[in-house]
C-alpha cells in the first residue's frame, strides 16, 4: 500500500517538474524577446536624438545666417538713400531664414517626442525582460528542489520546489500583465 502512494507522489513530481522546466524554458524565450526589443528601442531612440541634434545643427546655422543678414540690413538702412531692391533682397532672406527656423524647431519637436516614446518602450520592455529573469530564477530553483526531492525522495523538499515554483510561475505571469 505505501508503495503505491510512493508511486503516485514521485509521478506527481515527474509532472510538476516537467511543468515547471516548460514554464521556465517559456520565461527565458519571453525574457530574451523582450530584451531584445528593449536593446532595438534604445538603438532606435540613439538615432532619433542624433536626428534632433543634426536639425539643432542646421537650424543653429540658419540663425546665424539670419542674424548676420539682420546685422548686414541694419548696416545697409543707416545710410543714405540705400537702393530699396538691396533691401528687399535681405528681408527675403530673413525671412526665407526665420522660415527654415521655425520649420527645424517643429521637427525638433517631433523628433524629441519619437525618441522619448521610444525610450520610455524601452524601460518597459526592461521591466517585462527582468520580471521573466526573475521568473527563470525561480522556476530553475524549483526545478533543482524538485530534483533533490526525487533523489531523496522527501516530499517537504518537493513542496518547498512547487512554493518556488508558484512563485516562479507568478513573476511569469507578470511579466506577461506587468500589474506591478
């Protein structure tokens, strides 16, 4: 009679391991998916700032075409009778320039707005990528408990596996919902 209860409770310990040894094969996959992505979004949000930063560049250029054009206008309206197509000419200019301003300041805008959604992707896609490490961590104890309970075939150290193991599994639902 006992050794059919013994029988039935290292079954029940073949199951649950194998349970658990999917669950953290599964973690691992989702983890390494997820800093994957996270790497991408980080390496993507790097170009969108280098993007901002070469329209702060020419934008920054147009100013000071635009301000010298200013002071050159200036200049030439101090004097005498200055020709009225000269003039013109510069007020083109300007604002041809003060144009081109505004337009690097509006994409700046959307460009600094890309990079910053991608960044904060970035720090969830982290969280997820830990919360699936953790997972991997406990489900990998567990399997080791489980282990050790077979070879010593000592049901309290296979209960403390699935107590690890659960907890294992929790973080691998989190780090699917990513409630906390």
């Amino acid at each position: 009679m006992t050794e059919e209860k013994r029988e039935k409770w290292l079954n029940l310990l073949a199951l649950t391991t194998v349970i658990l040894a999917v669950g953290a094969t599964l973690s691992n996959f989702k983890g390494s998916s997820f800093s994957t992505r996270s790497v991408l979004a980080q390496s993507q949000a790097a170009e969108e700032w280098n993007y901002y930063q070469a329209k702060s560049i020419k934008g920054y250029l147009y100013e000071i075409q635009r301000d010298e054009l200013q002071m050159e206008l200036t200049a030439l309206q101090a004097q005498s009778q200055p020709p009225q197509a000269q003039l013109d000419e510069y007020q083109q200019k300007i604002a041809f320039y003060s144009e081109k301003i505004q337009t690097y300041d509006e994409e700046k805008k959307t460009i600094q707005q890309n990079a910053m959604t991608l960044e904060s992707n970035r720090d969830d896609y982290r969280k997820h990528s830990g919360r699936f490490g953790t997972a991997v961590m406990f489900l990998q104890i567990a399997i080791l408990l489980s282990s050790i309970a077979a070879l010593l075939k000592n049901k309290a150290v296979w209960v403390m596996g699935l107590l690890t193991g659960l907890g294992g599994m929790f973080f691998f639902v989190e780090g699917f919902l990513g409630l906390l």
